[in-house]
C-alpha cells in the first residue's frame, strides 16, 4: 500500500496523497490489549479517511486519527501518512511534520520512509522555508536513490533553488531530471510551465475497447469521483483513457493519485 498512500494522493502531491476512522461502533474493534487495533478496525479506519480525503474533508480526516489514535510508539503508517497529507492542506505545518515524523521515528516498516520524507520536505515548502525543504529533498536522494517519486524530487528541488535565488543550481537539477527521466510528468512540467495555465488529471485506465472505459467510469462514478472519458486517435487506433479531476495545482493531483492508487488503481498524473 505504498503511493497514498499516494497523492491526493500530489497528490499526492503531486504529491502527492490513509489515516483513522469513523467514531460508529459498527465500523471499529478494539482488541483487550489496550489501544491495540484490530486489522478490521485499522482496513476500516483506513477506508472511511480516505473517503473524507477525496472529498476534501480535511479536518474530518484529522478528528478521525485524534479520536483513534495509537498510544505509545505503535504506529499505523497508514493512518499517520494521510493525517499529515490533510495537515498540509489545513496549513497546520507543524503538526504534518509530527505525522510525518512518527512515521520516520517509530514505523518498523519501510514502505511509506520516501513518502513521509518527502512529507516533511512539502511542509516547509510550502511554508516558504525553502531552505529547509531543500535539505529535506536532498536527504530523499541520498536515502531512497530508488523511489519512483524522485523525478517529483528533482522537479521541486529547483523550485526550492528558484524561490532561494540560485538559479545555477536550479538548472543543475533541471538538466538531472531531463536527463535522467526525460518521459516523466515533471520532465514534461518544465516544457508546460513556459506555456500558459496547465491542469493535471490523473489517469486510471487506457482501453481500445469503449465498453471497458465505461465500465471503469461507472464503478468510479459511484463512489463519487469526478471522472472523465478522453478519446485519443492515434494513426488507425482508438484508445478511451479514464481520467480523474482537473486540477490547477500538482499536489492536488498526486494527492488524488495516491488515494487512488491505495484503492488499488493504477494512476499516472498527466497536464
């Protein structure tokens, strides 16, 4: 359950984008052992902040992981992740950072270490610490080289040289992300951004056959995203691509494919 995690996730977010779940005794189960969740509970805790996630019911998402939370160093990765995504989105910076950090501290899992990293990194971006976000990109590149959200940490590591002024050091990791992932979203942000406004959408399924894109838009449909069928002609072929949402902003992008993805869908975020 690695991305959303992840945007929505962002999007995640970019970039992006899981937490706690509803106060119904018919959705949760405590074990004897006080404070210790049962995998029904943690499934179904997990299931309804994702749900207030995507409906943008961030202080919703953060009551949940409040009045469920894990006592001691226990933590539930998933849960944490997505109460730091929605802290972000309140503007409550320090405490995404302490969501982030439990996930750093105390997980005895790697799965969500990039993530939660690049976590921290976004709450001081978007504090206009660029500096300190910066050092929080670069320990990303150092600890996780192989983490398929590094094209987003090159991207955002020049945005953090532009905003500091250091316009060389900016192109330098420019030049490392057209070099090194020419076919990524990020690669393509940098051609876009010279053009006018750009919007992202985040893509869930490309079918030849239109019955099976509908299919998909349906069952997304119902579960109240608002998705989109493109037709795309390419020479004698015609391909029906499933998109999510239109979006102004990158980290509501990855924050909507990261719930996406942690539904089980694979995404990709296009402009």
């Amino acid at each position: 359950m690695k991305k959303i995690v992840i945007a929505v996730i962002a999007v995640l977010s970019v970039c992006i984008f899981s937490a706690e779940s509803f106060a119904g005794t018919g959705y949760f189960n405590r074990s004897a052992s006080r404070g210790k969740l049962t995998r029904t509970y943690k499934s179904s805790a997990l299931n309804k902040a994702e749900k207030a996630f995507i409906e943008g019911e961030y202080g919703e998402v953060v009551n949940i992981c409040n009045d469920y939370s894990v006592e001691g160093d226990r933590v539930n990765d998933e849960l944490q992740y997505i109460a730091g995504r929605a802290l972000l989105k309140l503007g409550r910076f320090d405490e995404a950072r302490n969501r982030f950090s439990k996930v750093v501290n105390y997980s005895k899992s790697d799965a969500l270490l990039d993530e939660s990293y690049i976590g921290l990194a976004d709450s001081y971006y978007l504090e206009n610490n660029y500096e300190k976000a910066k050092e929080y990109y670069e320990k990303v590149l150092r600890y996780f080289p192989d983490a398929d959200d590094i094209p987003i940490v090159y991207y955002r590591l020049g945005e953090c040289c532009v905003q500091s002024g250091k316009k060389s050091e900016a192109d330098e990791y420019s030049d490392k992300l057209l070099r090194l992932y020419p076919d990524s979203l990020e690669a393509k942000l940098l051609a876009a951004e010279k053009s006018a406004f750009v919007t992202y959408s985040v893509q869930v399924g490309s079918f030849g056959k239109w019955n099976n894109a509908k299919k998909l838009h349906d069952e997304l449909k119902t579960q109240g995203f608002d998705v989109n069928i493109h037709t795309t002609v390419m020479g004698p072929s015609r391909f029906y691509r499933v998109r999510v949402g239109q979006y102004g902003s990158l980290n509501d992008a990855e924050d909507m494919a990261r719930g996406l993805r942690n539904k089980g869908y694979s995404v990709k975020i296009y402009p």
